[in-house]
C-alpha cells in the first residue's frame, strides 16, 4: 500500500492530495528516510512528520482496504507522539496595538530576531 494512501485511509490527513503534497515536501518520513507519496508501507514500518503542534511518529499495525471509521483507523496503528503540550505552552498570537499600522521594517527585524531567523 502506497504511504501516501495508508495516512488519509488511518484519517491522518483530511485527503489524499494533503498527504501527497506532505510527501512531495519531505516532510513525511518512513523508517527514518524521506518517504516518496509512491513509496510501499508494511507492517511494523515506522512513519514520522510534523504536525503544526507536535511531532507525530507512529508505527503500522495493519494495512486497510480502504478509508474507514476513527474508531477502526485507531488500530491499524501505533502511536508514539509526544502528548499535546497544554494551550499555556504553545504560545499566543501576537497582537498589535489597534490603530498602530502595519509593522515597518525595523518591527520585522525585531521580530525576525525573536524567532531566531536572524542571519
């Protein structure tokens, strides 16, 4: 079964084309080497990514004919993901005073600094 097909059949990825796309930009990776959408999957592969709030790593119990219910997708599957950290950790949006404008260019090196994007 193709990588790609297996993480939107165990509802990892609203669709297909979401988890080829992920593919495609090598965030996808499959016992530890940077997955292709194309690449076969077994069992007792392991396959990591990123996901926008933690680091996701699970390992493949069973291969599944075709996309099914939350309830039977959670065992075709292993997880090994660190716990969601609690909404206090993963940092607010910053906000803006109201009226202030748009950043300038000194804010956006400020801000660019803060995040450790500096050069």
């Amino acid at each position: 079964m193709r990588i790609d097909t297996w993480l939107w059949v165990v509802r990892f990825f609203k669709s297909r084309s979401q988890a080829t796309a992920a593919c495609r930009a090598g965030k996808v990776r499959l016992n530890g080497t940077i997955a292709k959408a194309s690449s076969l999957v077994k069992v007792d592969d392991r396959i990591t990514w990123r996901d926008p709030l933690r680091p996701r790593e699970v390992v493949v119990v069973a291969l599944l004919p075709r996309r099914v219910g939350a309830p039977q997708a959670a065992e075709a599957y292993l997880d090994h993901s660190p716990p969601i950290p609690p909404k206090t950790e993963q940092g607010a949006v910053p906000q803006r005073d109201r009226g202030s404008g748009r950043p300038e260019k000194k804010d956006r090196r400020e801000t660019d600094r803060l995040r450790g994007y500096e050069k």
